[in-house]
C-alpha cells in the first residue's frame, strides 16, 4: 500500500505528466502553418489519383502510426503501415508510385533516412512529421510538418511521451482534415463501423425494422379482437400493433399494455373498433433515421414499439424492443 507521500508524488506525477502532453501538442498546433494545408493537398492529391497513405515509424513512432493509419482508413481514407526494417527486406513492394508516405520521427535520424529516398523512387510524395526539421530524414521529405520540441514528460526526459502525444494529435489532424474536405459523412461512417454501440447507432432505422407480416398492421375499421389475432399470429412475436387507413398512413397504435388495460373494463370491447381505443399520434421515426433515435424515443417515453414511417406518414414497419436486444443494443446506450 502506498503511504501518504507516495500517494501526492502519484497524483502530482500524474498532472505533470498530463500538463506537459497537453503543452507539447499546443506547440504543435503554434507550429502550424502553410505546411499543414500542402500536406493536406498533398494527400487529397494521392487518393484522387487512386493512391493510398502509407504511415511508417520506428519504435513508439511505429505504434502511434498504427493508431493514425487507423483513423485514416475509418475515416474513409485507405491507408496501411509500413515497418522501415521490413521495408529494406523486400516490404517496399507494397508501396505503389500514386501512395502518399507519412513518415514519423522525433529526431528524424532512425531507419527513415535510408527508407524515404527509396519511396521517393517509387515516385511517392514524402510527409515527415518531426521534432527537428533540419534532420537527415527531412531532406527527403516534400513536406515536414513541425510537432515541437519539447520536453519528454518521463521523469528522465527519455521514454517518448511528449513527444508521441503531439505527433499523434497532429497525424489526427491531418486525418480529419482530409475527411472533413472530402465530404466524408456520417453514413459513409456508419458503413465502416458496423460493430459496437457506436456504429449500431448510425443504422437506419429501416435496416433493422419489422416488416410484413412480422409487423402487425390492422385497419382503422378493425376489431380489437381481430386486433388482437393479427397480433397472436405474427411469425415474431409481437408486443403491438400499428394501426393504419385505406391508404398506409400510420393513424396509431394498440400495445399489449393496452389489452390489459381494457380487460379490466366489464363492458364487451372485443367488437370494438381499434380507432377508438388506439393511442393516436404515436411516437414514431423516420425510415431514414438512426437507430439511435428509435433508442432515444423509447428511453425517453418508456415505450417498446416505434412505428416506421417514410416521408409521407406511410408505414414501413415497426422496432420492438426485442429487435433492438437482439442487435446488441441497450437502453443504457448513449445517444
């Protein structure tokens, strides 16, 4: 157990390391300028001609380049890594003359010097993102992009840690940058994210929806009893149906909750039209819409069925609940 003192060095190592990660990548962004807008080009270029972005680095470089080609490539942006090691053994035949290089390195002087003027040949452009721009490595670059120099925030100035922080914000940069100008939204997004909360969010809620005769769909002239048939046979089973007029627009809906409710009541309902016992108005989403709308309605107003309906109010189908667990979704998930 840690005593007293060792427990302020903790928390006091703990804001200095956050304070001097935070100030490296202020001095990254300080060092920004016309460079940034040539790299950004420089890739835009690359992948207008059917390019793709190499990220390449030794060491903790190498590792934060996985996480930019990895927002570059969710983004929209086709993109691979490249090991400068394994590059010199045969990898550079991965490497197509349209691919544009990002090359990382504090100092500017590993692997990368003897690596960059080879893609250079294969006809790439080079981007370096550096801490020293009058490095070996930046004379074979088209583009350097400044992170900074500043301290390492290691008690003993060495492990990369400053240094990472800021060239993995500023390769972030220039990955949204790039997404941003190309348009890319958030359905190109949910395409490429279809796993996770986050990416069955962005589904359209006509991906998931009920339909046919797994939507149960009556009427306005129907009985509640032939209501409450349509509801029984349902191939899926089926908390409600969605109530309807000669011409498919949505007009209500009747829940299991409501069957019960009526039942309590003496006098004989099951001759009974449903639009007269229906809920009107029913809280419903658009085809288009995201799941996570359908998600919200139903956190919010403590509902299990939502209606789906296209522009004109006529009904697609219907979410249950059960749809939505079945996905993987959960009422405890963020909108």
């Amino acid at each position: 157990m840690l005593n007293d003192a060792q427990r302020k060095l903790a928390l006091s190592r703990a804001r200095g390391v956050l304070r001097a990660e935070s100030e490296a990548i202020r001095s990254a962004e300080r060092h920004l300028g016309d460079e940034f807008t040539a790299a950004t080009e420089i890739v835009i270029q690359a992948l207008d001609a059917r390019g793709r972005v190499c990220v390449t680095g030794v060491g903790k470089a190498r590792l934060v380049g996985d996480k930019i080609s990895a927002t570059f490539a969710s983004t929209g942006t086709q993109s691979y890594t490249l090991h400068p090691v394994e590059a010199l053994h045969g990898d550079l035949g991965m490497v197509c003359p349209d691919d544009v290089v990002i090359g990382l390195s504090k100092s500017g002087g590993s692997e990368l010097v003897r690596v960059l003027p080879l893609v250079r040949e294969i006809g790439c452009k080079v981007i370096l993102l550096t801490a020293t721009p009058d490095s070996k490595a930046a004379q074979h670059a088209d583009i350097v992009l400044n992170i900074g120099d500043t301290p390492e925030a290691c008690p003993l100035g060495l492990a990369p840690s400053s240094s990472t922080a800021a060239m993995l914000a500023l390769g972030d940069a220039l990955a949204l940058t790039v997404m941003e100008l190309r348009s890319f939204g958030r359905q190109d997004y949910a395409n490429r994210h279809p796993g996770g909360a986050l990416g069955r969010s962005l589904m359209q809620a006509r991906e998931i929806m009920r339909r046919g005769t797994d939507c149960p769909t009556v009427q306005e002239s129907a009985t509640l009893a032939e209501c409450y048939e349509v509801m029984i046979k349902a191939p899926r089973r089926a908390g409600a149906a969605v109530v309807i007029d000669g011409t498919g627009h949505l007009r209500g809906i009747l829940t299991q909750g409501d069957f019960f409710r009526f039942f309590d009541n003496l006098e004989r309902l099951a001759e009974r039209r449903v639009d007269g016992l229906m809920t009107t108005q029913p809280k419903c989403v658009n085809g288009n819409d995201r799941v996570g709308d359908a998600l919200n309605l139903i956190r919010e107003h403590g509902i299990d069925e939502v209606p789906v309906v296209d522009d004109d109010g006529i009904l697609l189908g219907m979410i249950d609940i059960q749809d939505l667990i079945g996905s993987g979704f959960s009422v405890l998930d963020q909108p």
